[in-house]
C-alpha cells in the first residue's frame, strides 16, 4: 500500500518536474529574444511621440514619402499597442518572478 502511494507520488512529481523544465528552457528562449531586442524598443520607445515622429508623420501627411514605405511606426496606435504590450510583459515577469523567489 505505501510502495503504491509512492509510486503514484513519484509520478505526478515526475510529470510536473518534467513541464517545469520543458517551460523554463521555452521562457529561456523567449528571454533572450527579447532581451535581444531591447535597443529595439528603446529606439521605438524613444522615436514614438518625438519631435522626429511628428515631422514624418506630416510629410506622410502630405504624400512626401514613397507610396511602398512601410509606415506602421507612423500611426498612433500601432506603437502604442506594442510598448503598452512591452510594459505590460515586464509587468506580468516581475510577478511571475516575485511568486517564484518566493519559493526558492
């Protein structure tokens, strides 16, 4: 009975151990990428909103740019979006960070 009870545990903290590891060398992955990119998002952080921005965003305004550029930076919302996303993962990692050295 005890040999079953063990085994039983055993598995289950097998499976668990198993995801754990298989998660934390995906967020890994995903960490480096992003850490990869950080000038990115400073670079955008620092252009959206910016004197710079305004001055394109008018000659866009006014057909000054060529008609193939790829222009997505230039709206308002696109950019927004993509820094209050940035935020809003550092956000979700500090808590996700707090409840894990919590239990180390």
């Amino acid at each position: 009975m005890v040999m079953e009870e063990s085994v039983e545990r055993i598995g289950i903290a097998e499976e668990a151990f198993d995801r754990v590891v298989a998660a934390s060398r995906q967020l890994e992955a995903s960490l480096d990428a992003f850490d990869d990119i950080l000038d990115d998002l400073t670079l955008l952080a620092d252009y959206y909103g910016s004197s710079e921005w305004f001055e394109d965003r008018g000659a866009d305004e006014k057909n000054k740019l060529p008609k193939d550029l790829k222009r997505g930076v230039l709206s308002e919302d696109l950019p927004y979006d993509m820094l209050s996303d940035a935020r809003g993962l550092a956000l979700r990692m500090l808590e996700i960070a707090t409840d894990v050295l919590y239990l180390v």
